[in-house]
C-alpha cells in the first residue's frame, strides 16, 4: 500500500493483477472508523469502478494520477446511483472526456442520461464488456445494496468482483 495523500490517508494498493483500490478513510464522529473506495483497473482501455464523493473528487484524482493519467481513461462505471458511488462523475467526465459510463440500464433510465446528458452505456443483466484482458460481466442485484438500479461487475479472467457498500 501507498499513501498518495498524507492529511487525508487517501492510499492505492494492487489488489490483483492490473486492478487497484484506491482507499480513503475517514472518522465519523460517534461510529468510529468508515472508509471510501474507488476501483482502477490499468488496461488497454483503463476502467474507474466507483468516482466517489464530489468534494473527493481531488483526493481520488490524485490517486489515479500516481498510477495512470487521468486522461486514459476509457470507462466509468458504478454499482448504483448515490453520492459515493457516481457523485462525482461529471468531474470525471471533465478530465477524461473520452470515457463512456457504464451502469444499469435502470441506472441509465431513471438518473445518469439525464445526470451526464449524454447517453450512458446500460448493460442488461448478464451484459459483457471487455478493457483489453479483462472481461466484466454485469449482474444486476436489485435493491442490494440500496436501490433498484444496483448490480456488481465481475470480472472473469481473474475472478474478481468489483461490489460496493454492502461488501
């Protein structure tokens, strides 16, 4: 593990081959320790899973500048629609203006088009998608963690899930 950003603990660490947690804790006053992560996955065509919190957006930012340039990135994608998850996809999309979203169909329909405005890439339950080596499938978990947009990618060369609050 790397701590890119001393006052805030923001930190990287390659989980598995090419696929990095970006890590940044915070305290919660009366509930101890909580955390926020952010997926990179270094490829032909790089993927951030997750954006974060918008006020994150620096501290995330930072972290994937340590290990590629912002503007290679060619996917964002998130499990569902809340703030630590998508919330600060339009500064994304703003620093890497040839990335596409990825998310759920509902995702797409009910929040993101409208949200980006422009058209998200909704994959339907069981939908593919390949960065170069690594293949995602998307399946779709209604309501878990949160809401009906929700689901999870999988990605199937190395057998890692990519999930969000609940796990």
């Amino acid at each position: 593990m790397t701590v890119k950003n001393t006052q805030s603990g923001t930190n990287v660490h390659e989980v598995a081959d090419g696929i990095y947690r970006i890590n940044t804790p915070v305290k919660i006053e009366g509930a101890g320790g909580f955390s926020f992560n952010q997926f990179l996955i270094v490829d032909d065509e790089p993927l951030l899973f997750h954006t974060g919190l918008r006020k994150m957006f620096p501290l995330v930012r930072e972290a994937v500048v340590s290990v590629l340039p912002v503007a290679r990135l060619r996917h964002i994608a998130f499990s569902h629609v809340e703030a630590d998850e998508c919330g600060s996809l339009n500064e994304w999309l703003g620093a890497a203006p040839k990335a596409d979203v990825i998310c759920s169909q509902v995702g797409a329909l009910v929040s993101v088009n409208d949200f980006i405005g422009r058209e998200a890439r909704a994959l339907p339950d069981g939908g593919t998608f390949t960065t170069g080596k690594y293949r995602f499938r998307y399946v779709q978990t209604p309501h878990l963690p949160h809401g009906w947009d929700a689901g999870v990618l999988f990605e199937e060369t190395q057998k890692t899930l990519l999930c969000s609050d609940l796990f």
